[in-house]
C-alpha cells in the first residue's frame, strides 16, 4: 500500500491556502475529507495527530485534503487579521478544487477542537456542506474556552524563564513585556493568549458558541453529526438533545473517547498529542457513515 503526499497552494480571495492531499494508490476513490486544524496553539499541539489521522483514513480508500486556515501554518496572511468567514470561505474553496481537480465526487469534513465547531455551526447556517461532519473535541462553551485560555497565557507570562530578557531581572523582563504586548494589542485591537493575537472577529464568534447553538437540527442541517469528545465536555448533552428537532433525515452520534488530554495545563501546554484511540474511533466512524449509501 503506497500513500502519495502531494502540496498544494490554493488561491483564495484572501490569499493561498495549502493543502497537503493524501491518496491511496491502490483505491482511487472519488470520496474526499476535508481535514479542519484547531486554531491558536492547539494547531501545533495537534499537527502531528493531524498527518497521522490523514494517512489512517487514506488508508481506507478516502481521498483526504488537510489544509491550513487563512493566516495559519503554512498558508499566506497574518492569523490576526483572519476571521471565521475567510476559513469557511477557503473550505469551500478547497472543496470545490477538489471537485474539479481530483474528481471528488462525495464529501465528508473532520474539524479538530474549534475546526469542529466552525464546520458545525457553518453547515447549521448553510454555509458548508458535506455528507458528515465529524468533530473530535469540539468548543462546546465559547466562553469556557476564552477564560482557559486566558488563564493559561496569565500562568504562562509569570514564567520568566521563558523569556529571553528574564538574566536582567522579573521586574524590567515583566515591564517590557507587558509593555509591548499592549502595543501590539492596541495596534490591532486584539487580544493575546498563548502567543497568538486573536482578533474582534474571532472573538465574537468564539463568545457565541454555545451547545445549544451547536446541536444539529434536522431542519437546518444537512449533514450528519458525529462528535467524539470526553464525558467531562458533554456533561451538558442532555440539555442539548431536548432541543433537537427529532424528525426524519436528521442524525446525531455522539461517542466518548478514553484519551486524556488537559487542554490548558501549563505543565502540558507545549507537549505533542498522540490520542491513538481517537484516532481510530474517527477513522471507524467515517468509513461507516461517510461511504454509506
């Protein structure tokens, strides 16, 4: 079984999107999945785990384009100056390139943490389409995942041992820093965390995620739903299910999964994300549902 890699730069309104594509040799296949990163640092937490999962599902026959968002990785444009509608807009993009350069003919989407969410709640609105969306770990509480993250980015700038200034002392390494990162926040009114300035777009979309916005609904979505997430992140799902339209056409699959994964640890932050089991259950799930008649 031979996986050919091949790097694309898909021009876009706002710039170019890369895409790494992933194809079996050995089962051509007109079924195509759009991979969707995490945003902030998550994406490089995760980019390993990314490649692998999209080998694992070239393995089963899917033709598998993993792109990069506008103003991320290796995509041209500056991650602060990104908003929601440019990455909904180069998924479409890429998909329709897909169409007409490769021959995909079926489509199924898998979104990472707020990958998730944005494939979720754009297709909720019509603005994507796809036969499934699966979603491992989505955000399912903008606002929870807001005050993670500043949390996280307040632990993290009190380490001055990350910091190069830090050998002249906390007091002046501390003033300076706090000095420029006000600069840059106010230069693009934005606000940092983690090392990524995230801009008014993003942040009022962020704020806006609620389960009960993410819930599919028969009458608003076309796809198919799968989540995989932990039983600590769907404590809410009850509530959510109650307003779930119920009628035919409509479904929902929501799976836990074992992997442990603290998001927003300090001491963990930085650390690689193998989550194997994961891995597999997604892969599972989209041969089942994403093939299927």
């Amino acid at each position: 079984m031979t996986i050919e890699r091949q790097f694309q730069f898909i021009p876009t309104d706002t710039g170019q999107c890369y895409v790494a594509t992933y194809q079996n040799t050995d089962k051509k296949s007109t079924t195509g999945i759009i991979l969707v990163p995490p945003i902030g640092h998550e994406y490089f937490r995760c980019h390993h785990w990314m490649t692998e999962t999209s080998v694992a599902l070239a393995e089963q026959g899917f033709y598998v384009l993993r792109l990069d968002g506008p103003g991320q990785g290796d995509s041209t444009g500056d991650w602060v100056h990104s908003t929601p509608q440019q990455w909904i807009d180069a998924i479409n993009v890429v998909k329709t390139w897909g169409r007409d350069h490769l021959a995909i003919r079926r489509w199924a989407a898998l979104g990472i943490r707020m990958g998730g969410s944005l494939l979720q709640l754009a297709s909720l609105q019509n603005l994507l389409t796809f036969r499934v969306i699966a979603a491992w770990q989505p955000i399912v509480q903008g606002t929870d995942y807001l005050n993670n993250l500043r949390a996280a980015h307040q632990v993290m700038i009190r380490d001055h041992r990350r910091f190069w200034l830090s050998q002249i002392g906390n007091t002046i390494s501390e003033s300076l820093t706090k000095e420029w990162m006000q600069k840059n926040i106010q230069q693009n009114n934005a606000e940092e965390c983690l090392g990524f300035y995230y801009g008014p777009s993003w942040l009022e979309w962020m704020q806006a995620i609620t389960m009960k916005a993410m819930a599919p609904a028969s009458q608003y979505q076309k796809s198919q739903s799968i989540w995989l997430s932990d039983k600590h992140t769907l404590k809410n799902l009850p509530e959510a299910t109650a307003h779930i339209d119920g009628a035919a056409g409509s479904e929902w699959i929501v799976q836990t999964t074992e992997d442990d994964i603290n998001w927003f640890d300090p001491n963990h932050i930085e650390q690689r994300i193998y989550a194997t089991d994961a891995k597999m259950q997604l892969v599972d799930a989209l041969v089942k549902y994403a093939f299927r008649k």
